[in-house]
C-alpha cells in the first residue's frame, strides 16, 4: 500500500502558505503568486513567507477552491468534509 505523503493532504486551516498551495495544485510558486493578486487576493507575509487566507481563496477565486476541493476528495483526504 503507498504511503501518503503528508505535505500533499489537505488539511483544516485557516490560512496556507503559496508553497503548500502550488504544491497541492501542482503548479509552481511563482505562477500562483501572480494568479492570487491578479485576482485581488489578500497575502500575509510572515518574514519570507506569504500566506493565503482561506477565505480569501473561496471569495474571490471560488474556481480555485472548487479546484482544491476536488484534488482533496480525490486523494480520498478525510477532512474534505471538514474544509470543502
């Protein structure tokens, strides 16, 4: 049986880091950083790191976080439920 990998599960959160995002998505950093403030998504910088809040995503960009949604209910992610 194949081991999870737990930097690809979805988990409750109230805000994710661009790099465990792009990482979900399969998509690189720097393409989603540019994807997030085309759209006018809010960014927390902690030091080097920036991070999305949650609600931000499913306000202005509900396409990604449908996209999201589905990628964590097909890896079978138990709290789906819980997020999506």
């Amino acid at each position: 049986m194949p081991r999870k990998n737990p930097q690809s599960t979805l988990q409750a959160r109230a805000f994710y880091s661009i790099t465990a995002l792009a990482r979900i998505g399969n998509v690189n950093t720097y393409t989603l950083r540019r994807l997030l403030r085309a759209n006018g998504v809010t960014l927390l910088r902690a030091q080097r790191v920036l991070f999305v809040p949650v609600t931000e995503i499913q306000a202005k960009i509900p396409p990604l976080w449908e996209s999201i949604c589905l990628v964590a209910e097909l890896r079978g992610d138990p709290m789906r439920d819980e997020v999506c």
